[in-house]
C-alpha cells in the first residue's frame, strides 16, 4: 500500500511548478554570480589602475634618480683620474698638492643608489602581479626590480670599496674634518654635492700628505680598482635609466 500511496503522491504532485521554481532559483544564484563577478573585476581594475599610475610615477623617480647618480659618479671619477695620474706619473691637478690631495679624498665618495620598487613588492607579496595582465610586462618589471635585490648587476651596483676605508685611514683627521665642513654639501636626502675649496694646510703639509698616498703599497691599486668599478656601475645604471623610461612609457599605456 505504501507503493501505491507514494506513486499517487508523486502523480499529484506539481512537477511543472517546481522546475519553474528550480529555474528560478538556478537563474537567480547565476545573476548573483555575474554581479558578484562584475564587481569583483570592477575592484581589481580600480587596483590595477591606482598601481599602474603607482609603478609609474616610480619608474619617473627612478629615471631622475639615476641621472643624478650618474652625473655624481661621474664627478668622483673626474677626481679619481687626477689621483690616478699623480699616483703613476706624480701629475698635479692645476699645480697643487692641495687640489690633488683633494683629488684622492673626494675620489673615495660614495651615493648609493636603490630603485624605488615599494609598489611592485606590495604586489608581488600580496599576490597582485596578476592584475599587471600582460605577461611580457611583469616579466621585464620583474626584471628590472631584480637590480636592487640579487644577481649580478645589483651585486655590482653595492659598493663598499677596499679604498675608501684606505684614504680616509691615511688622511690626517683635521683635513677631513676640513673637506667635510667645506667640501662637501647634501643638498638633499638623496644629493650630494663636491666643492672646489680652498687650503686648509699649506702646500708643503699638503706635499707631505702627497707622499703618504704615494708611498700606500696598495691605495693605488685599490683606487683603479674602485675606478674600474664605478665605470661598470655607470654602464649598468644608463641602461637601467633607459630601460625604466621605456617600462614608464609602457606602464601608463596599459593603465589607460
């Protein structure tokens, strides 16, 4: 009996109402889920425009900071090829042993440099690099962020030369006391700026401090080597600077 009391009960039974209502249900957690989603790429395209304009206005500091860096190198290296050529041939800058002594000391100066990559580590920690959707782009960004933190070319850009722990050992404490008070000014957080300034010791002090440098077993040697170090550096931050204005042009175009 219980047979035939189910099989009326499923005879009886609406069946078409029910689908309706299936259908109705189905439809409506299929619209939840398209809004659901239409919103949830309206927020992830809200967070990759707010980061591509972010990356961006960092490859610009970057750039700037870069031709800064650059032309400061370029500075020490004008002083440490006059201390080089008084090292070898005993050549003086303009004829004075305080001007080369000069030279030897502001040689050993040092702006380190490191890109502004706050942005792209935010994304990279919180899993956010997808929201950057061209692929070839996050592989080139990652690229160029790999400069300040392994790899050949950051290790080469991490200086810490032999040869500044050298002069400044071999200086007397006075005259660097001297070219730090009157020498030497930070414009800025970042820049730094070498000023031609006058004696503080007269040139036969200045002629004997020559000698100490001179007579170092191995400050010469450090100071090409450091040389030799800053002209890498330059070649990788130029190409790096030129680079990061390409990924700026790139970056903002894929903002838009």
């Amino acid at each position: 009996m219980g047979m035939f009391k189910l099989a009326a009960r499923l005879r009886s039974y609406d069946w078409t109402a029910a689908v309706i209502e299936l259908a109705i249900v189905v439809v409506g957690v299929l619209v939840a889920l398209q809004v659901s989603n239409a919103n949830q790429d309206r927020i992830d395209r809200a967070r990759a425009h707010r980061d591509y304009q972010r990356i961006h206005a960092e490859l610009l500091t970057d750039g700037k900071a870069m031709e800064q860096t650059l032309a400061f190198w370029q500075v020490v290296s004008a002083y440490g090829a006059a201390a080089i050529a008084n090292g070898e041939s005993g050549q003086r800058v303009g004829a004075s042993n305080w001007k080369t002594v000069l030279a030897w000391y502001q040689a050993s100066q040092l702006m380190p440099f490191e890109l502004e990559d706050t942005t792209f580590v935010e994304m990279r920690d919180s899993g956010d690099l997808t929201l950057i959707a061209d692929e070839n782009l996050r592989k080139r960004l990652a690229d160029y962020y790999r400069l300040s933190s392994s790899g050949i070319r950051a290790n080469i850009l991490r200086h810490d030369p032999v040869y500044r722990m050298q002069i400044r050992g071999l200086t007397p404490w006075h005259v660097q006391q001297y070219i730090w008070d009157h020498c030497f000014r930070q414009l800025d957080a970042t820049r730094q700026q070498l000023i031609d300034c006058p004696s503080p010791i007269s040139e036969a002090e200045a002629g004997t401090v020559l000698d100490t440098y001179r007579h170092s077993e191995s400050l010469l040697q450090d100071l090409r080597f450091w040389m030799s170090t800053l002209k890498v550096s330059g070649i990788v931050i130029d190409n790096n600077r030129h680079v990061a204005a390409k990924l700026a042009a790139d970056v903002e175009a894929a903002g838009r």
